[in-house]
C-alpha cells in the first residue's frame, strides 16, 4: 500500500458479535482516500457502531482485511491495535465524551497518554491544549472540572482532544445529534475548520441526511455494508 | 496524569470512597490498637518483677510460685520453714533476700508480711522502686503501707484503721489487734497496688491467740503483751533473693532444688513470666486472629464497592478504550484505586490509633496499670500497613479483573 492509497480500506470483510448467531455485518468494500470528509448515514441498528468498533481495531473481523494507512488491523495484536488506534484516530462519541471528573486540561491531553508519536508532535500540551481550545471557540476552561461544561462546550473539547497531536483520521460518531440545530451547524463549522486546517479525514456517522452538504461525499450504510439477522 | 484521573474518578464517588476508607481506617485501628495492647500488656507484665534474680518458695510449679508470690492469684501449697529461710539466706551467693508471708486478707484485697528491705528490693518496670505517696513507711508493729488501688477502693487515708481478716474471703478476723495505715503507696501497675503490706512480725501477732486456723476461745492478749513476745516467724510463704553475682544465679537456683531438709523450688522471674505468657498467648493469638478478619473483612467490602462501581463506570472505561487505552490499563486504573484507597485508609488507620492514644494512654494507665507507648510505628506495623495495601490490591484484582473482561467485549460502544 503506498502513501497515495487510500487511508481506510475495509475488503470483503465480515464479522459476527460473539455468542450472538443473530447477527452479522459484512462489508464487501469500502475505502476512504486520504483528507477526504465522508458521512456515513445510516439509521440506528443499521452496524454503524459495529462498523466503527471494526476500523477502530475494537473488534476484529472473522475474514477480510481492515486496512487503516496502511497496516491491516488483522496482523496487530490486541495490545498494538490498541496503541495504533491511539496514534491513528480522533474519537468523538455522540455525547459524554469526557471524563466528567478530570480536568478539561487531562481530557484533552488524555489520548497522548496512550500515543507517544502524537505526543512527540506536541511540544507543549497545555499551550497546544489552549490555541485548539482557543479556535474551538472555547472560553478559557482548561482547569474546569468537564462536568461543569454545557454538552456543546463539551463536544468542542472533545474535539480539541481528538484533533490533539494531529491523527491523519477523525471518526465522529452522532456528534451532534445531543445539540440543538443552532449550536450543530457551529459545531461542524469549528469541525470542518479543524479538519480542512490540518487535511484530516474525517468519517463521520449520523442518521441525519441535511448535514450531508458540507461533506466530500455521502455514503449510506445500506449500499456499502449487509446485515444478516436471523430470527431468533 | 493517571494518578490525577484515579484520584478525580474517586473523588467523584466521594461518600462511598469514604465509607469504604473509614472502613478500612477503623479496622486498621483496631489491629493496631490489639497489637498495641498486647505488646503493652506483655511488657507490663513483664515490667510487674525487675531485679530479683531468684523466688523460692515450697516446691510446685514454677507458674503457681510466680503466680501466688508476685500476682498474689492462688495459694501456696506449702510454706518454706523458717530454718531453711535462714540456711538460703547464709549462703554466700546471697546478695539480699525478702521474705514474703501471705495468708491473711482485708477484703477483697491480700495481706503480705514482709520486712523493709522489700520497699528497698522490688522492682517494677525496669529497675523503678517503690514510693510512698503519702505518711511513711512501716514503723511500728501495727503500721501497714498499703497499695494504691486498695487507699482508692477502699477510700483510706493515713492514720485510718484496718482489721486484717484470717485467710482469704473469710469472716473470722484478727479484731483484737487493729493495724493502723502509716504510708500509702504509688500507684505502680502491678499487684502491690492491690496489696497490704505489714511487717512479718505482724503476721506472727495477730496470730498469737490463733491456733490450727481458729482463734482460741476467750483467749485474746493484750497488744502491750504481744508486743514483748518474741515474735520470729516459724514459716515464711516465699522469698526474693539477689545474687552476687549473675553467673551464681543457676548455682544457687540447683542448691535450693536439691536442698535436702525440705522440698523447695527456686525459679528465675523472667523464665516463670515466659511460661505464663505462653499459657495466656493463646488468647492473645486469637484476639490478633479476629483483628486480622476485620481488616479482612474492610478489604472485602473495598471489593464490593469496586464490583458495584463497575457498571456506572463502563462509559469511563469505553472512554479510555476509545482513547487507545488497554484493557490492562483499565485493569491498572482499578488496582491503583483500590491500592489508593487502602493506603489512605492504612494511613488514616494509624492517625486515629495515635489519636485514640493519646487520649486514653493516662486513662488506661490509672485504670488498669497499662502503660501504652506513643512512639514511632515499630517495622512490624509498618509491615502490617503495607500488607494491607498489598492486600487491598490483591482482592481488587477480582473486580479489575472483570473490568478487564468487559472493556475487552465492550470496546468504545457501551452496551447497556
């Protein structure tokens, strides 16, 4: 795979939770250039999550390959997968992102714990912690206790922790789905700022198909993934 | 930064972190307390003789001689004769020796005839004497010195009057010749507390009208009388002796087993008191066992609370997961929580036992002649703090253990 490939590549993949028969995800090809902004729509229970918990080395698949810049996921062991997801992908979750005791501070320095390239990118935590939070449009929070953030505030840290030491792939699941329609569209505003800023992909989940205007390209689960459920 | 995020995450479930670290607090308090009591007790108890090298006394058990002469529990089964006190008391490894003639009672409390010396020979606690707190000590015939606790129970003052009961609980008493208090003594934690001293002299006069345990009818001599009587004892209970020197202690020790006239037995303080704390050692070692099962049972219930914490925290855990965390790591964060909160309980354990201490050390001390030490925690404590956190790690594996397990299957995604 070279530097030109494409930075996700999911081929012929399938996969089954175990001790559960009733259901199965197969992929039979899904790929993702690099810099490229993709929304993922797809309605709740439609393997979005599964999806997800796949390209972060979560969950392993049964066959195919899941290929993330590069290195297939299948040939790590669970400890390096761990480690590579730490390097490779910003996570944001639909809402309660943060550790709602640590510091804003901690949250957002947090994946560099578990990344040492990441951390080698950052010279300065707390200033680089403080600019991503300044163009966040986040007043000055860095010592706040996470809890006493608003869930908008809090989705912008989290973004700030995702964005952190520069991983070449963002994966937001629902980001916005906790936030009204005002504070969404400055939401992905910000997002988009940082992600072009920086020429990160970014995968992003949502059931929403009005927020597909902004994006590269719009995918809906059902063209690219299958799902078997068998009656129980 | 770890160590910040465990100790936020444990300050965030703040009352039941600190029942679980009161819990542990006390229970550490209270084997340390236990342990505290019992070295206290054992060096009290050994601190109860000091200085007497040799106590002979009619031949038994070397318990029964040290209980009856010094603890003044139980009787002896036979008296050492006169004679045989004067032949020990000739030979030249004698340094000093003080009788000791016991029988006699003033309620609950014992009667012991001895001579001066014995406010000059015994020993408590390491080599301290004897003090008279108040009047003086035995001067005339009818004084008596008595202990501490008898002048507190019994609320005598100097110059009050006694009448010393024959035998022990008994009712038939020696009323025809009343003592009279001359000296009260200090209080010393040991049985003389609870003792009343006369001369051995004494012991002889208010048995004059007395014969084969029973006073003799219509027969009662006048103190002036018996004061001209000669009053040498015919038997004595025990005796304390003194050595020259050490090296002669076994020497003389064997020469009074085998001493022919009579059968005596001679036993060194200190290897009579080991013998009597192996007796009462088995109490002690359960006492220590039940302690131990506190602290057991504080750790158990860390344990519970970890378990109970577990399923409101899988979003913490799928958070770390999310962040390229391992399950190990998660695993870690438990056992460092669990490791977190023994400790501060350990330490919070051993501030309460300083402070329970310090105010109860004079308490306990005038109550029951305890002496407990405030001093630095010995190396075997230490151990014991560090086998509690060490402890408190190994249990929370279990919990950690099925954090372990359900962050693995959990992933970023919580399924609830």
């Amino acid at each position: 795979m070279t530097a030109d490939g494409p930075i996700l590549f999911l081929n012929d993949v399938r996969f089954r939770w175990p001790g559960r028969v009733s259901f199965a995800l197969s992929v039979p090809e899904f790929s993702v250039p690099p810099g490229e902004t993709v929304l993922l729509l797809g309605e709740s229970g439609s393997g979005k999550s599964t999806l997800l918990s796949l390209i972060c080395g979560t969950v392993l698949a049964e066959s195919g390959c899941v290929h993330i810049t590069g290195a297939d996921l299948s040939n790590l062991s669970g400890g390096q997968r761990d480690r590579f997801r730490a390097e490779q992908i910003g996570m944001i979750f639909q809402q309660f992102n943060l550790l709602p005791f640590g510091s804003v501070l901690d949250n957002v320095l947090l994946p560099l714990r578990f990344a040492p390239a990441r951390r080698g990118r950052v010279s300065n935590g707390r200033a680089e912690a403080h600019d991503l939070c300044m163009a966040l449009g986040l007043p000055d929070v860095l010592g706040n206790k996470a809890s006493t953030l608003s869930v908008g505030q809090q989705q912008r840290v989290a973004v700030a922790r995702a964005m952190i030491g520069r991983p070449p792939i963002i994966i937001a699941d629902e980001p916005t789905s906790a936030l009204d329609a005002s504070s969404q569209s400055a939401f992905l505003d910000l997002l988009f700022a940082q992600v072009q800023a920086h020429g990160t992909t970014l995968l992003m989940v949502s059931h929403d198909p009005r927020l597909g205007e902004r994006f590269d390209r719009v995918i809906a689960m059902d063209d690219i993934a299958q799902i078997e459920r068998q009656a129980a | 930064m770890i160590l910040r995020l465990a100790i936020g995450s444990l300050s965030a479930r703040s009352l039941t972190v600190a029942m679980t670290v009161l819990a542990i607090a006390l229970s550490v308090t209270l084997f340390l307390g236990v342990e505290k009591v019992r070295t206290g007790a054992k060096a009290s108890f050994a601190d109860t003789i000091s200085g007497t090298d040799l106590i002979v006394g009619a031949r038994s058990g070397s318990v029964q001689l040290l209980l009856y002469s010094v603890f003044r529990i139980g009787n002896a089964t036979n008296n050492v004769t006169w004679e045989s006190y004067q032949d020990i008391a000739a030979r030249p490894e004698v340094a000093w020796i003080v009788p000791i003639s016991l029988g006699d009672s003033h309620r609950q409390f014992r009667v012991m005839g001895t001579t001066v010396d014995f406010f000059e020979r015994y020993k408590y606690r390491r080599g301290r004497a004897l003090e008279v707190v108040d009047g003086a000590l035995i001067a005339d015939l009818f004084d008596t010195v008595i202990g501490a606790d008898v002048a507190t129970a019994l609320g005598y003052k100097v110059g009050d009057p006694i009448v010393v009961a024959h035998g022990i609980a008994s009712f038939s008493e020696h009323k025809d010749q009343p003592f009279r208090v001359s000296g009260i003594l200090e209080k010393t934690g040991t049985p003389v507390d609870r003792t009343v001293l006369v001369s051995l002299e004494a012991i002889e006069a208010i048995h004059v009208d007395w014969q084969n345990g029973a006073q003799v009818p219509g027969q009662s001599t006048p103190a002036d009388v018996i004061r001209q009587m000669e009053l040498t004892p015919k038997a004595v209970t025990a005796a304390l002796i003194g050595v020259e020197s050490p090296l002669q202690t076994f020497a003389l020790q064997r020469a009074i087993n085998e001493y022919p006239d009579e059968p005596l037995l001679a036993v060194l303080p200190g290897v009579a008191l080991q013998e009597l704390w192996a007796i009462v050692g088995v109490a002690e070692t359960a006492l220590l066992g039940v302690s131990a099962m506190v602290v057991v049972t504080a750790l158990i219930g860390m344990m519970a609370t970890i378990f109970s914490s577990l399923n409101e925290r899988r979003r913490e855990m799928a958070i770390f997961r999310a962040m390229g965390a391992r399950p190990t790591t998660i695993m870690g964060l438990l056992v460092l929580e669990a490791v977190l909160t023994a400790a501060v309980g350990a330490l919070l354990g051993v501030l309460f036992l300083y402070l329970g201490l310090t105010i109860a050390q004079p308490v306990i001390d005038s109550a029951f002649g305890l002496w407990l030490p405030i001093e630095a925690p010995s190396m075997r404590e230490l151990w014991v703090l560090l086998g509690v956190v060490a402890a408190g790690a190994i249990v929370s594996l279990v919990p950690a253990f099925r954090a372990y397990r359900l962050s693995l299957a959990d992933g970023m995604t919580v399924r609830t």
